[in-house]
C-alpha cells in the first residue's frame, strides 16, 4: 500500500519547527545556565538573543507550512488548519506581546534592578508546549492523508 502525502513540505516543516522548539525552549533556555562561567547577566543576554532568533525561525517556518497549504489548495475549515492556526495564533501573541514584556524584564535585571514576580515565563513554556502538541497532531494529520 502507497501513502500518499498530499502536503510534504508542511509535514516535514511542522517537524522541523517542533525541533527547534524542542531544542531552544526546553533545551537551551535552561542549559545555558549550567555552564561554567556563565552569569545570570550573560544567559540573560544570550537567551534574549537566542529567542529573538528562535522567533524569526519560527515565522519562517510557519509562513512555509502557509505557503504549502495555499498551493496545495487546502481547506482553510479543516481540522489540519486549525492545528496550524493555533501555533500561528501563540506565536503571534509571543511576538507582539510576550517577548516584548519579557525583555522588558531582562533589562531591568541586566540594570540590576529586581522586576516584580510574573507569570510571564509559565506562560511562554505553556504556549510552546501547546505549540508542540499541535504541530505533532498536525503532522500526524499531514502523513495519514
């Protein structure tokens, strides 16, 4: 029996963009603390790096997995799209707000000054678990078709 995948570069992109969650969110963001010689000032400087670039990756990507689907003329009602407009959704909101508030509060820490407590980065790891969820369900969707 052939399978036959109707959207392949959106498969193989939703699993790419799990990757780099997977690698910077619940990987890097932690770690780097752990190696020798690093400060609080200079993770915080590094992450605030990293996770701008993560962003940019991050639309990248979800502009292909778009670009796929408009010329493969998917059906924007379908469940495959809803689990693409829920990623694009969350990371619509951590560009325009949740990276913004959060280095807002990398500077003031970087200025030694102490911000009040948040939920800021509860919030940004729920978002990329959610995220993950639905492209894993996504492309679960993209290979069965």
């Amino acid at each position: 029996m052939r399978t036959h995948v109707r959207y392949p570069i959106a498969l193989a992109t939703s699993f790419l963009w799990i990757g780099f969650i997977g690698a910077i969110s619940f990987m890097e963001a932690w770690l780097k603390f752990q190696a020798p010689g690093i400060t609080v000032p200079l993770g915080l400087g590094i992450g605030r790096l990293v996770f701008s670039a993560l962003n940019k990756v991050e639309w990248v990507l979800a502009l292909i997995i778009l670009g796929n689907f408009v010329v493969g003329k998917a059906h924007f009602s379908s469940p495959r799209t809803i689990l693409y407009a829920i990623p694009l959704t969350l990371l619509v909101l951590q560009t325009v707000w949740l990276l913004p508030a959060l280095n807002v509060r990398v500077e003031l820490l970087l200025q030694g000054q102490e911000p009040e407590n948040s939920y800021l980065h509860l919030y940004y790891e729920g978002m990329e678990i959610c995220k993950v969820v639905c492209l894993s369900l996504l492309g679960a969707k993209l290979f069965k078709r």
